[in-house]
C-alpha cells in the first residue's frame, strides 16, 4: 500500500490514505508522510478506528511521546496508558463529568488557538488525535496556517516581531484568560515558562512561521501591556479566515498536525454528551533520528 493524498486546503491539509496505521510502517512509508507533514503540516486519516495500543506503536515511529500537562499533576487519569492524553468530558466510567469539574474547566483551555506544548523546550513536533466518541453536534476541530500567516504579514510587522521573542507558560490561559485560581506553587512551577522567537523556521520546509499563540504571556523587552496587545494582535492575524481550516470528525478518525507550524482549537459542544479522543504528541527529534525511526 503506498500513501495517497487528496488536498482538503489549497495550502496545508491534506486527506491521507493507501496505509493501514494499525501495522508497523515500512522506513519509506514514514519517509513518504514525514515529506506530505513537511508539504502540508495536517492530515487527516478517515476509517482507522485504533486501540490504545495500537495509537501509542504508531505515534512511537515518529519519535518519543510527550506527556503535556500530565507533568503537572493534580488530577486522576483515566486512561491507563502514560502516553496518552485523555481529550474527553468523561469520568472512568466515561459518563460526562459535571461542568464545574476540573477536568472541564481545563479542558475549556482547549478552545483557544494554541499549539500543543509550546510551553516545553526542547519543542514538540506532531500531534495526533483519534476520534472514539463524539457528542451530536459541535466539537469540530479547526487549524491555522502559520507559515501562510507569516508569509502575508505586512512587511512592517515582520520587521517589527522578526527578532522579539515571547515567554510561553503552560498555566496562562488557565490562569489568566479562565480565571482558574486553583493550580498550587508547586503545579505552576512543574513547567516553568519557556522562550521562543516569535517568526520561527520550520525545520522540515526551511520556511518562517509566525509563532503566536494563547500560551505566550509576554514578549521579552516589551512592557506588559504593549506586548500583550502585540501578541492579541498577532494571534489575531494568524487566525485569519483564508489561513484556517475546519475539521468535522467522524468516529475513526486520525487527524495529525505539526505544531510547530499550525495552531488549533476545539470548538464548543453539549458537554452533557460525551466526547471522547485520544492524543498523543511527539517531541522533536533530528531529522536523521526521526527517519530511522
């Protein structure tokens, strides 16, 4: 079987087909979607309904598996596997939780465009999320270009954000933007803040990205309130309709996205109906590493 893609985006999603992820991959099947990721950065797989297992072995060939937020704690799992983030509304009993649980408040975070633990260094690489349960409506997930978004900004911006950086913090818009006051000193300091430039180079296309996003608090140099304004400014003109794209899920569904590139967010549901997926994310590796995979 070889990969097949049909373009979904003129620009960077792409409907993946031709493999079965339920089985090891040949090194040139990696190699054939590491080079459709790096054309693209989201794709989308329909019709492979993977077990726990089967999702982690996949995930697994593109390099090691990142935990997220799981390090700071606080909160019962209820999926078994430590690699997988549970992106649901349910309880173990997968009964949706009442909406002042924690779980739900956090996970309310998820509806802000964000790019997958970009509060971490060394950076993530690829997320990849399988649909089990889905309510009756709502929950669409939607994506932003980055690397569109930077080649379009206004030159003046660009020269004004191609050497600033801002500090990214995993609590901020749990704490800040939610109003969730209940995280201890010791949640909040598991995973300290992290700097990234704001115009990033992709390393599998060689292009610029414009690396905004809900995590980053504050720009470096810049006063608090002005680079806040920056940063809505620019997160604002990265999420603009021409860079963005809707996903619908379907039950089986694999969807993978490089966030190094790409920002997402969830969008709203009946919380009172279940809604269950499953995530994992990669940390980035070298390219010669992630090949040998």
């Amino acid at each position: 079987m070889t990969l097949t893609l049909k373009p979904l985006h003129p620009v960077f999603v792409a409907e993946a087909s031709g493999l079965d992820l339920r089985q090891l991959l040949r090194a040139d099947d990696i190699t054939a979607l590491v080079a459709a990721m790096d054309r693209y950065a989201v794709l989308v797989f329909h019709d492979q309904p993977l077990s726990p297992q089967e999702q982690i072995r996949f995930a697994e060939q593109f390099g090691p598996l990142n935990p997220g937020l799981k390090q700071i704690g606080g909160q019962a799992q209820r999926l078994a596997e430590p690699a997988l983030i549970d992106i649901s509304n349910v309880d173990a009993d997968g009964r949706p939780l009442a909406r002042d649980a924690k779980k739900i408040i956090s996970g309310l975070a998820n509806q802000l465009w964000h790019s997958d633990s970009s509060f971490q260094s060394p950076a993530v690489s690829y997320s990849m999320l399988s649909a089990v349960r889905l309510p009756s409506w709502g929950g669409e997930t939607e994506f932003s270009d980055l690397r569109a978004a930077w080649d379009a900004l206004p030159e003046r911006l660009k020269r004004q954000v191609e050497s600033l950086e801002a500090e990214h913090f995993a609590l901020h818009s749990r704490i800040t933007i939610l109003g969730d006051s209940s995280y201890t000193p010791a949640q909040q300091a598991a995973l300290p803040p992290v700097v990234w430039p704001l115009c990033r180079l992709h390393p599998g296309s060689g292009r610029k990205s414009l690396f905004a996003g809900i995590h980053a608090q504050r720009i470096l140099g810049m006063g608090l309130a002005e680079g806040r304004m920056l940063l809505h400014d620019l997160l604002e003109y990265a999420t603009l309709p021409q860079f963005r794209w809707t996903h619908h899920w379907r039950v089986g569904d694999l969807v993978i996205w490089d966030n190094r590139c790409t920002l997402h967010r969830g969008r709203a549901y009946d919380l009172d109906e279940p809604r269950e997926l499953r995530r994992t994310t990669n940390d980035e590796v070298a390219r010669t590493d992630r090949a040998a995979a």
